[in-house]
C-alpha cells in the first residue's frame, strides 16, 4: 500500500491531540472558576466530531500499515528476505525464568550486524536523537513534525516491549494481530508487593479509592507470580535478550476524597506494615533501562526549574513535556504531603510513568507509580511509611485536625452506636420478658379458671355422691380405680421403680368379690399376659363357694368383671416418675374408652394419695371421687396435720410438737418436752411430707451428759413438784445448752439409703417442716394400723385392722397380720370412731389409715394407745386384705376382732354355704417382699416351683399362700398372704 496519507495521518494526530489539550485546559479552567461560568457546549461538540471524523477516515489505513510492517521485528540487512514467523509462546511451571538481563549471541549473525541492530533499537527508544524521526520514517513509515516547527506535541512512537526472547515490539492496539501481553514479562511478585504498600501508605489523602485498587493489583500480582513464559527461538535470527521490569503505571486510582477516611486506613496500614517487616529483606529494586540517565533531584517538594539536570530533561523530553508535567506535579504533591527533603528522580521512569498513566482530568495518579520513579525509593518510602510523617508536610496541620476529627467522630458515632444497641438489647430483653410475663399470667389465670371450676365440680358431684351414697352401696356400680401416688416432684424423683409403686395396690381388683361392682383398674405399665391370666384365675367371682355350686356357675364366673387399662403417656413419659392420675389426665384414649365403659352406670372414683390432677381426670369423665380435696388431703396427711386431728378428736397421742421449722425452735421444743418427760428414753423427728418411715430420726437420752443429773434433781423434788415451771427451770436450761452438740453427735436416721446423716436429714427437716414426738418409754411396743371408710354419709367403718411387721429397721413395717390382737376390739372402735368423726367434721371422706402404738405404762402398769401417724389414703394393707377376703370368702369383724371364714368339713360337703361352719383364722400379709434374685424366674416357672415344693391354697381348707404379682420386666417385688 502507498504512504501517500502518512504525513497527513501525523497532521490530524497532532491536531487531535493540540484540541484535546485545549478543551482539558478550558474544562479545568471551568471547574476552577464560579459556577456562575458557562460553558461552551456548541465548541465542544465541533471538536469531538471533527476528532471522531478525522480518525474515522484514516483508521483503518493507518493500523493496516503498522500491522504489515511491524509482526516482527527483522534484521536491518535483509528485511525483505527474510520469512516472517510469528513466536510461540508455551507456558512452563517447572521453574521461574530468569530475571537478570543478559546478552546472548545468536548464531549466524556479524558482529556488524548486531551493532546495527543493537543501534537502531536505541533509536526507537531514544525520541530525543536527531536520527529518531529517519529510524521511524525507516521502520513504521510514520513521518514525524519537526522538532522546531511545532515543539508542543509530538506523536508518541510505538512503545516497545521486551519480549522473553529478546524480540522487540510495538504496543498497538490493533484487535485482529495481537501483540504479546505485558505479562510475558513476568512480572516480580515482590515489586508488585512494593507498589502495594506504597499505596497503602498514600491512602490517607484518599484511602477508600486506593484501597480498592492496591487490593485488585495485589491480586493480580499473586495470580501472575505463578506463571512462566517459555518462548521458542527460531533458528537464523538475530535477536537480544533482555528483561525489563513491568511498569508500576498499570493501576490507576481516582482521585482524592475531599474527607478523610482514616479508619480503613489505619487497619490497611497495619497490615502494610507488617507484611514490609516481614518481606522487607526480598524487596527487589527496579532495573529500568538506562537507569542514570536524565536525573534530576527535587528538593523540599519543590523542583528548581534553573537547574541544571532539570534543563536537560526538559530539553530532552520537550515533545512529550504535556504528558510528564502532570505526573511531575503530582510527584510534587506527594513529596511536600510527606515533607520528603531530598527525592533523586530517574527522568526516564518518570516518561514512562507518564506515557503510561491515563493523565485525564478525572484521575488521580498512581501513589504507587511516583514512587517507583524514584532512585532513592528506599528512603523515601521509609518516610512514607514513619508514623505520622504525613502530618509533617504540606497541609499537615489541617490533615491531623481532619484525622483527629474524624477519630473523635468514630468515637462518639461508635459510643452512641453502642449505647443504642444497649438500649435495643435492653428493650428487646424488656419487651420479651414482658411478653412472656403476660402469656404466663394469662395461662396461669385460665389455670386457675380451670381448676376452680374443676374444684366447684367436684362439690358438687360430692354433694350428689353424699345424697346417693346408700343407694349406690345397694345397686350395680362401677368403681374406677387410680392407685396414683401424688406426692411432691422431689419426692417422685426419688423413689426408684415408682410405676411398681403405683401398682402394689392391684389387689383392687378384689373388690369384685361383691357381685354388684364392676372395677375398672388403672394400672401405671404395661402389664404382661402371664400377670393377666393368673389374675383372671384368681379373681373368679365365685371361687369361695363349693364344687358343685362352681359347677352350675363356672361358665358365667370365668367372664372377667374387672378392665385393666394403661394409659398411653406411660409410653411418652417413661422416666419422669409421673404420678397415675397425670398420665391419665395426658391419655384422651384412655379417657374416651373409660367414658364408653361408664356410660349409664353408677360410678366413681377411688383414687390413691389425693394430687390436682384428680380433679381434672374426674372432671374429664364427669364422675365424683372417694375421697377428700387434694388441699384438704395436703393440709393433713403431713405429721403435723395429723396430731391437730388426733389433738381435735382427743385421742392419746406422744409427747411432742408439730410444725417446726427453725433450729432454734427444734431446740427450744425439744428441751421443753425433754424436761417435762425425763422418762421418755428416745426422741423422734418425723418430716412433715415423708411416708413409709422414709423421714425418721431417732436420738437417745442415753448419750446425753446431763441426763443423770436432770433424774437425781427429778427424784429430789417429786412428781407433783415437777409440773411446775419454776422447779423445770434449771434442768430446762442445762438442755439447751447440751443439745445443740447431742443432736450433732448421736441423732441418726432411720433409713440411711434415703437421708445419710444428720446434717442431710435436718437440712429437709427445716425446709419441709416436721414433729419432734416421744417414743414409747417401754421395751415392748406393738403398732398396728387401722384402714377406716368415712362414707360420705357420715358413717365410719372399719375395713381393715392389722399388727404391723417390722424388719431390721423398727420404725419401718414391712407387713401385718390380720386381723390385730394388740388392742381391745371396743377400745379400738372408740378411738377409730373418734378419730373418723374428727376427719367428717375437716371435710375428709373416703379411705382413711389410722397407725397406732401400743404399750404398757411401767408407772400405771396400764395399756396405753397413742395415735401416730394419719394417711389420708388406700392403704397397701387394705389391697392386700381385700385379697385374703377373696380367697378365702370370709369376713373381717373389727369389732370382735376376728377373721370369720366358713369350711368345708367331709360331713358338711353339701351343706350350703350359708350353713357351714365358721373358723377363726389369722392371715400375714406382705405387700413389699423383695429378691434380687426373683429377676431371673418368670411368673409361671416361679409358680411352678412353689407348687412343687407344696406352697399354695387348699380352698376347701381356706388356708395357704397366695402371691400378687406386680410387675413383668424387673419381676424382684412380689406381695404374698398366708
């Protein structure tokens, strides 16, 4: 193609480049002036068509030159001869290149040759020689102005890059021809780490702008540090090889902030400076070409325009002087913002900064890039990067106010930030807490809604109860019963295997053996087929009567009149040691079955120790239950509650007193009563809540030190001086003080597996409350206990009375034997009738268990009785006696005191049964037998082993052994009547 346009093609750029100037300069000059000023839009439209016009036209003749004559870079001998093959370039991993510059000889080339290449290279890169303008006329068929004609702008050669083989080429920017990328150089990781920490340092005039760009830079350099360029060389070339460092100009940053924002900046300047400490040692130093040519030094910030060595580089560089100014005003900035006193510049770098950084109006240039211009970059980075050093230079004055401002800003934005998230917290905490307070309060008063309403319904069905009571003794009923145990949750929690607790009392089902009741037993487990079918054929209605009447009946005995059921939350709560009535209360299947089974038929409910949930069950069902309000039964079944009704229905009971709950009143009662009752020999202390002897505590007198001398001042004044307080006076205070210290030593609890020591024990005692009682002052001391029905009526009756059993332990029974031959049956009689009046009198009906303690009195030598203990409840003595009427068939008369059980003699085979005779018999029960051993024998191969040995029941004989099995998994606690 011809050049004919190549002069005008170096016209139109530099007329582009002269109006671009001008309208940059007019646009500062605006943006400096009021903003009363206009500018002049028509102006500026002409210029940028006639630019976009100008280019348009000779675009495209213009890259197709550079194109063809510049792929490669030939030899000045031969151009024309040559074949023109383009590099290729192959990554390689194994290893780094070589950074250092080399020369190396290319075969088959002069040494003529290479000084001539080696020359016109120079030249390219050298605009200020005279022989620039031919080389380039020569080589890209670009005709440059003269120098002296118009010195303002120049056409900026083609910059050339070094190519890992050597090869020099131009930078176009043509699409089609690429030439090879800047980042074959390779460039070092530790010179980009530099240009990053500059950065950084300079990010206090602008922090935010240069923190994003040092960060994508940093980026870029770690991403290229990886690479290797492998390049092969082609045979018959004369090439060089050199390495040239990449240029620090490749990132821009926009322009400063107007306000400071030294927040991010402190933290990006901590962490720049510890990555310097830490690479300080592998910082490379940049190895331009030409490194000492044209240098310059700027002084205080300021450049001396008379200067020598500024002269010269001015003069040097005059054609591209527009371009460098603006970097060497912002190189000035920067070193009068850091008070940098003395700056070597290498004129070079700083033309090569220039020609690379973007100098538009918009951008600020490149903190990073003024720097690596320099020769003594060290130093002033060292500068750059002291502590404070930026408050030393230019307007540092108003940057420390700035930054001291801003510093206090944060402090009190960050103090008031924090103050308000306190007070959020604290109102979002209030608010909850509100919340949750109201929903509670608003459940708890629909709770007690409920249960008022629960509780006004149960009046009244006892009322109705109390009304129909003889009619309902008369007729067919269903009697629901609920063994459930309601103590206390600590209580509950405590007791080990409480579902076989619950179950003791299965011997309910006996309540069969009258032919007008139906019971329904709610049993707290699952209970296994074995247990099932050895009730079943135990608990036929008419076992008692003779063969050939079992005969005629047999096929309408064996219909099972009892319905054991399970609630299904046994299943859901297996652990929690719920008492029976609040599974129950938790079962609608259960209850919706019980509902179907009762419907049309008169019924109630008999349950165990009273819990609030009785009267949810009840309510649920709509029946009426035997038995007292559960805060009625809670008030006094406690050992306080019952000496006040046993003290109400004048009854003996020990020497004591009830509703402690200090030390210092256990102490002052205790030494009271000891004083008035020298001849008691051992103290008890009951816990209200306790059962079963599990809360007792004994101490005896023996081990007191004072007690010899309190009998010696007792047998001095006499029995009738005695009772007088004055005379009781000193023996009272010498207690008190000893006391304390007895208690300490000798007190011991009853049942160490449940209370360990004392200290255990009184820790309960003061926090439950409890008694302090005398024991009885003889050597033979018989208890017995006394199961009482207070009918709703208002009658009592005796259902069952015993002599209790005791094991190792004595306050503890184990069992009974029925019926009691301790006390007169009419001195008995008395003292249940007074105490079950006592009770009708308190609201209390149902099943009621009266213990008592019988003695003989060494100074009257008379019987005494003192009541002990009240249980409002069934009694596990009452299940069991109703499982020896059962077998037996007989009838317990309480108030002669006998067990009346009709036989069957050889001559009175075929008497009725209402015609034979009637024997005394006496029976042992036991409703609490454990073995650990039992575990490994089921119920059948158990019962089979007891049949061979001969232990059963004779029925016609009505004597024998009969078991009550509780349980089919652990199977160690079997019942036994004998």
């Amino acid at each position: 193609m011809s050049l004919k346009n190549e002069d005008k093609l170096g016209a139109v750029l530099l007329q582009v480049q002269h109006d671009l100037r001008h309208l940059r300069c007019d646009l500062e000059r605006i943006s400096l002036s009021e903003r009363t000023t206009t500018l002049d839009v028509q102006a500026l439209d002409n210029a940028i068509r006639k630019t976009e016009n100008s280019i348009q036209k000779h675009t495209e003749d213009y890259l197709k030159t550079v194109t063809e004559q510049l792929l490669v870079l030939p030899t000045i001998e031969d151009i024309h001869k040559k074949t023109v093959q383009i590099p290729k370039w192959k990554p390689d991993l194994d290893s780094f290149p070589d950074m250092r510059p080399q020369r190396e000889d290319l075969p088959g080339a002069s040494q003529r040759e290479k000084h001539k290449s080696t020359s016109s290279m120079r030249l390219l890169c050298n605009p200020a020689h005279p022989n620039n303008r031919a080389i380039m006329y020569q080589k890209s068929g670009i005709s440059l102005p003269d120098v002296h004609k118009r010195s303002t702008s120049v056409v900026k050669p083609p910059r050339m890059i070094s190519g890992p083989a050597g090869r020099l080429k131009p930078r176009t920017r043509d699409h089609h021809n690429l030439a090879v990328p800047e980042e074959a150089t390779g460039a070092l990781p530790d010179t980009i780490l530099l240009r990053t920490l500059i950065q950084h340092k300079a990010a206090s005039l602008h922090p935010r702008e240069d923190l994003y760009s040092c960060t994508i830079g940093l980026m870029g350099a770690k991403s290229r540090c990886h690479k290797q360029l492998k390049w092969e060389k082609l045979p018959g070339y004369t090439c060089e090889k050199s390495i040239k460092c990449t240029p620090f100009w490749t990132t821009k940053t926009p322009p400063p902030s107007t306000s400071s924002k030294s927040i991010e900046h402190e933290s990006v300047m901590q962490a720049t400076i510890n990555i310097i400490s830490k690479n300080h040692q592998n910082l490379p130093v940049p190895v331009p070409v030409n490194i000492n040519k044209y240098p310059f030094t700027i002084t205080k910030g300021r450049i001396d325009p008379l200067a020598a060595d500024f002269c010269l580089f001015r003069q040097s560089f005059s054609l591209c002087w527009s371009s460098v100014v603006f970097a060497l005003e912002a190189l000035e900035k920067l070193l009068r913002d850091f008070a940098v006193p003395v700056a070597k510049v290498s004129g070079e770098r700083l033309v090569e900064f220039s020609h690379g950084w973007d100098s538009g109006w918009r951008t600020a240039p490149p903190v990073i890039g003024l720097v690596s211009v320099l020769e003594n970059w060290e130093e002033v980075l060292g500068l750059v990067l002291r502590p404070g050093q930026r408050f030393k230079g230019e307007g540092g004055i108003e940057a420390a106010a700035i930054h001291i401002q801003s510093c206090w800003r944060r402090c009190v934005a960050r103090t008031a930030y924090l103050r308000h998230c306190r007070r959020k917290w604290a109102a979002g905490t209030i608010s909850t807490s509100w919340l949750m307070r109201s929903q509670r309060r608003s459940v708890r008063k629909a709770l007690q809604a409920r249960r008022l309403r629960q509780l006004e319904n149960y009046r009244s069905r006892a009322q109705n109860l109390a009304a129909n009571w003889k009619h309902i003794q008369s007729s067919k009923r269903t009697i629901i019963h609920i063994p459930s145990l309601g103590y206390s949750q600590s209580q509950r929690l405590n007791l080990r295997g409480f579902d076989i607790l619950q179950n003791i009392q299965i011997n309910r089902l006996c309540d069969i053996r009258d032919k007008n009741v139906e019971v329904i037993y709610v049993c707290p487990q699952h209970l296994g087929e074995d247990i099932l079918h050895y009730y079943t054929s135990l608990l036929v209605r008419d076992g008692a009567t003779d063969g050939a009447e079992n005969r005629t009946t047999e096929a309408s005995s064996f219909v099972r009149p009892f319905i054991i059921l399970t609630p299904e939350a046994a299943d859901y709560f297996p652990n929690h040691n719920m008492c029976l009535s609040t599974l129950l209360k938790y079962s609608p299947r259960t209850l919706k079955r019980i509902r179907n089974l009762i419907q049309g038929k008169q019924t109630y409910i008999v349950g165990g120790v009273a819990h609030v949930d009785d009267l949810a069950v009840a309510d649920e069902l709509g029946v009426p239950i035997l038995g007292p309000e559960p805060a009625t039964a809670q008030l006094y079944s406690t050992k306080s509650g019952g000496r006040r009704i046993f003290t109400g229905a004048e009854v003996d009971v020990p020497p004591g007193q009830g509703d402690i709950y200090t030390l210092n009143k256990l102490h002052e009662a205790l030494a009271e009563i000891m004083t008035r009752n020298l001849h008691v020999q051992r103290w008890l202390f009951k816990i209200d809540s306790e059962h079963s002897g599990r809360g007792t505590a004994y101490c005896d007198i023996c081990h007191l030190s004072c007690y010899s001398w309190a009998l010696q001042e007792y047998r001095r004044h006499g029995l009738e001086l005695w009772k007088t307080k004055w005379i009781q006076e000193s023996v009272l205070l010498r207690y008190l003080d000893e006391i304390p210290e007895w208690l300490t030593h000798y007190a011991r609890p009853a049942k160490t597996s449940c209370y360990p020591n004392w200290a255990c024990f009184l820790k309960t005692f003061l926090r439950q409350g409890g008694v302090v009682e005398a024991y009885p002052p003889s050597d033979s001391v018989t208890c017995l206990t006394v199961d009482l029905l207070l009918e709703p009526g208002g009658e009592v009756t005796v259902l069952s009375c015993g002599d209790q059993l005791h094991g190792s332990c004595q306050l503890e029974a184990i069992g009974s034997t029925v019926p009691q031959t301790s006390v007169h049956p009419e001195t008995l009689h008395s003292i249940c009738t007074r105490v079950g009046r006592a009770c009708l009198q308190r609201c209390i009906i149902g099943h009621v268990s009266v213990d008592l303690a019988t003695f003989l009195n060494h100074n009257t030598m008379e019987q005494e009785v003192w009541a002990i203990d009240l249980d409002l409840t069934y009694s596990d003595q009452l299940a069991m006696t109703q499982m020896l009427l059962m077998r037996t068939g007989g009838t317990l008369n309480c108030h002669t005191g006998c067990l009346e059980v009709p036989v069957r003699e050889k001559y009175c085979e075929h008497q009725p049964a209402a015609k034979r005779p009637v024997v005394n018999l006496y029976a042992v029960l036991g409703s609490q037998l454990f073995h650990s051993n039992l575990s490994m024998l089921y119920h059948n191969v158990f019962l089979m082993m007891c049949k061979a040995h001969g232990i059963g029941f004779n029925m016609k004989r009505k004597e024998g052994t009969v078991f009550a099995l509780y349980d089919s998994s652990e199977r160690c606690r079997i019942g036994m009547m004998s």
